[in-house]
C-alpha cells in the first residue's frame, strides 16, 4: 500500500483472513513520517508477527533527510529509531535483508539500529546493500559477526554528492578496511557475489584482497578495469564458477586503451570452460578474440551477456552462426540499429533460446509486416521474455516492434515484457493488451506521461487525464497480474546519467481498475 494510511486492524485482517501459509508477502511504504507509522512500528514488536518476516528492506524516510522534514512529525529521530529497533529485534526468521542508505542522510542517526540488525539472531541468506562508499566505514562499523550462512551478497556503490573532500580521498581505505573484510568474513558459505560501482571508483583494493570461496558459483561484477586481480580471482576459483559477468556502468573515451588490456587480459589467461553465463564488456578491438573465446565454450553457455559493443549486422550474424548448435536460453545484447534484418538474424538462434534483452541506438522498422504464415517452414522460437531498451518508443514505434518480432518469434506464450517507451496513454495499453495477450509482468520505463484530453505539464493533471482516458476500458482476456511503471529523471548537469527512479504506483492503481487479473 503506498500512499495511504493503513487501516489499524490490518494485522487483525492478516492473521483472521489470510492463513500464515497463504501470506508470502506484504509491502509497506511510507512516504511520511507520523504518529500512525509510529503506531505500525509498535505492531510489529509482537512476536507472532515479527517471527513470520523473512525479508526486510530497510530504506531512508524523508524524517532523516533534513531539518525541515524532522519537523514534520512530533517524534525526535531517536525516538523513531528506537521504535525501529525494537521492531526488528523478533525478527528471529529473517532471511533476507536489503539496506539502501541514500546519500543525504544524517550519517550518525541510525548507527543504534544498525547495531541492532548486525547482532540479530537470524541465519540470513540474502544481503544487498546500497549506499556511497564514504559512507560504508559508518554502516558496516558494528558489523563484527560472522554470517556463517550467507548465500548472496550485493554491494552497491552510489554517487555521493555530500561527502567531504576528506571523505571522497580516504575511499581506498574504506575499500582495504571496511568492505574486503566484510566481504571475506561469509567465505566459507558465499555463493554469489556481485558488485556495482559508479564511474571514477577503483575497485581493484577489494578484488586484490579477496580470499577464497570454496562455494563461489556466480560472480558479477560492474566496474572499471580490475586488472590482473580479476585474472587471479577467477582462476582461484575455476572449479566453482559458472556464472561470470562483468560490465561497466558508463563508457570512459580516455580509457579505451585500459579496457580493451584488461579485456584481452582476461581472454587470453581465463579458460571460461564449463561456463553456463557469461558476461563480457567487449570492444571493437577485441572483437576477434572475444568471439573465439564465445565459440570455445558455446556449448556449455545458457546465458550469454555481451556489453559495450554496438553489434553491426554482420557482426550479430557471426555470433548467431557461432552458437546455433548451442543450447542457448538467455541473449543480451546492443544493435547500433533495431532493424527487421537484426530480427531475423536474432531468429537464427537455436529454438532454445527464451530469452531476450536487446538494447540499441537507432531504430528502422517498417509500419506493417507481414505476417507469420508468408514465412517457409522454421523452428520457431517461443519466447518467454522480451526486454527492449535503448530508446524511448513512442506508440507506433513499438507497434512496427512487436509486428517484427511477430514475424520470426512466436509470442503467444510470452510472460514478461520490458520496454522504454514516449508516453503513459491508453493507446499503449490498448497495442499491449491487444499483442501480448498472455503476458502477466509488464515493466514500462517512461519519460513522459500524456492523456488524450490534456497536454499540460502537471504532473496530477496528467495523471488525472490519463485516468479520465481509461474509464470505460476493459480488457477481460488480458492475463496481466504484475506491473511496473517508472521514470528516470536525469540531471541536465551530468548528460546521460540517471538521478533518479520513480515507480508510479498510482498509474498501476490505475491499470488495475481495467484488468480483471491485477483487482
């Protein structure tokens, strides 16, 4: 529920109308701090519902943000905080723990709850955390136990905009002291790692210092160049590794020449052999040596991530033709153009594949195309995902997408669709309900927000457009259950760079009222 005030009694409502064996999940955001939430947090200190969370997200309020917003709610912040933790400490049955510390916060205030989380007495699995480097030394500073059954780590740089220039120099050290420790402390039980850094941020302190895994199974990796420490890590740990990935969150022109070495540094000492997924930021440069390495482990390869290179047509139909005996499942991969002849060499592809993300710059479809049945007889892919990305698609532009892929992949069985496009109208879910028939998860990026009746900027005035707009529309045969609209917006300051990612649940609660399947 987001947005709104949750009844009193919805704990009552939980436990008298959904058995303990039917509830998996319910999520709670907060957008305001006050004396209800404040009630809410005292709820959750009974045991019996404590002890039924397995998962907990733990994000920033708007009350520790500033001043102004502490102001908003007659609580001091230790207050809250000491709410949060007495809130947390039942949660004996925790499994999964996400902490996202967004830049702006105080960076002190929630130390205590920290600690609380740290010390619990609960075998967590899963942990995935967000914040920016300077301000790791603070949220890991009490961490001193040892999870001896962590599964999945994820660590996730953010910019950080406030941080002193102290703060921003002595980022090595938070590497050396803070995190490598941190990270080694699960060896004996990690199966997973992945990485994410921001542009500018040598990570190659922590991968130099890690130790062994001996249940490492998939590493991931977003960040410059490591070197030669990449190298040794993943001969370390040849024995256990099949899923390796590793990309980079934004193109330096400057070093070009670093990564194409670090590139056919890690091509050339690397044996990839018995590798189901693998990911590589490739060059034009490394090109050649990048597809020998592909064609010698094509046959063990379900999950094939190619990241950097902008493929030419003859380029994409050289690695088709390499991995059309291959019992490929997932492809992601960048065109320089979206075009009905990428398509049909995507299609070349072994009928195993089910998967696909493709991302590109520009786009030449036509507006029609023929149908399936002109085609001669072929395999036909059966696709379970289609993820498009790269550019924003206005209407039409998705419509001559869908008609394309129609022509070669058999969509009637698709689940999930993930798309950027233009703009929020009924237009667009009319061509998506008409489509994808059998599709249950939608994932629409937006850029803009249009209703048929207004052309204002206002953000509520087209939302309130777009919900006029869709009153009296009914798609009864739409097997849609799960969706996902957001924005990104991006600072005119920093080109190319997302600031920030906004879900709309309000336009959801607004498909919601038309699709029999998400009521």
């Amino acid at each position: 529920m987001t947005n709104k005030d949750i009844p009193y009694d919805i704990w009552e409502c939980i436990s008298t109308f959904i058995p303990e064996s039917q509830l998996t999940k319910l999520h709670v955001e907060f957008n305001e701090f006050n004396d209800h939430k404040m009630w809410l947090l005292e709820q959750m200190r009974d045991p019996s519902v404590a002890k039924r969370v397995h998962a907990l997200y733990v994000e920033t309020w708007s009350v520790f943000t500033s001043y102004r917003h502490r102001g908003s709610t007659i609580y001091y912040s230790d207050e809250i905080i000491r709410a949060m933790i007495g809130a947390v400490q039942g949660m004996t049955n925790l499994r999964e723990l996400h902490i996202h510390w967004r830049n702006h916060l105080f960076s002190q205030d929630l130390v205590p709850f920290f600690t609380t989380v740290w010390n619990l007495k609960a075998d967590i699995h899963r942990l995935v955390l967000v914040a920016p480097l300077a301000r790791f030394r603070t949220l890991l500073s009490t961490a001193t136990r040892k999870f001896s059954h962590l599964r999945e780590l994820e660590i996730l740089v953010q910019k950080d905009s406030f941080s002193s220039t102290s703060e921003n120099i002595n980022s090595a050290n938070v590497q050396e002291d803070i995190l490598t420790p941190f990270i080694n402390k699960a060896g004996e039980t990690l199966q997973s790692l992945f990485i994410r850094t921001v542009p500018g941020i040598d990570f190659t302190p922590v991968i130099a210092s890690l130790g062994y895994f001996p249940h490492l199974r998939k590493l991931a990796l977003v960040i410059p160049p490591p070197g030669d420490s990449l190298v040794q890590m993943l001969n370390t740990h040849a024995e256990t590794l099949t899923h390796f990935e590793w990309a980079m969150s934004s193109f330096d022109p400057d070093a070009m020449e670093d990564i194409d070495d670090a590139v056919e540094s890690l091509i050339s000492n690397v044996d990839f052999a018995d590798m189901e997924t693998l990911g590589l930021y490739i060059t034009q440069r490394c090109y050649p040596r990048a597809i020998k390495c592909i064609s010698k482990n094509a046959q063990s390869l379900t999950r094939l991530h190619i990241d950097g290179l902008m493929m030419r047509d003859d380029q994409l139909y050289k690695l088709t033709g390499l991995l059309g005996g291959s019992c490929l499942r997932t492809l992601n991969t960048t065109v320089e153009t979206l075009s009905l002849d990428v398509i049909e060499i995507l299609s070349r592809l072994p009928t195993s594949l089910k998967d696909i993300c493709l991302q590109f710059r520009n786009i030449k479809l036509p507006k029609e195309v023929s149908p399936l049945v002109n085609l001669p007889m072929l395999p036909l892919h059966q696709l379970a995902e289609l993820d498009i990305r790269g550019a924003y698609l206005s209407v039409s532009q998705l419509s001559a997408v869908l008609s394309a892929f129609a022509h070669y992949f058999l969509l009637s069985n698709l689940e999930t669709f993930n798309v950027d496009v233009q703009t929020m109208n009924p237009q667009l879910i009319d061509l998506l309900a008409t489509c994808l028939p059998t599709m249950y998860s939608l994932w629409l990026r937006i850029i803009e927000l249009t209703g048929e009746n207004e052309e204002e900027d206002r953000w509520l005035t087209k939302l309130g457009a777009f919900t006029a707009d869709m009153k009296g529309r009914w798609y009864p045969l739409w097997r849609l259950e799960d969706a996902r609209i957001t924005s990104t917006y991006f600072d005119a300051s920093r080109p190319g760079e997302a600031v920030r990612l906004t879900n709309h649940t309000e336009i959801v609660e607004v498909l919601a009222l038309s699709v029999p399947t998400m009521r």
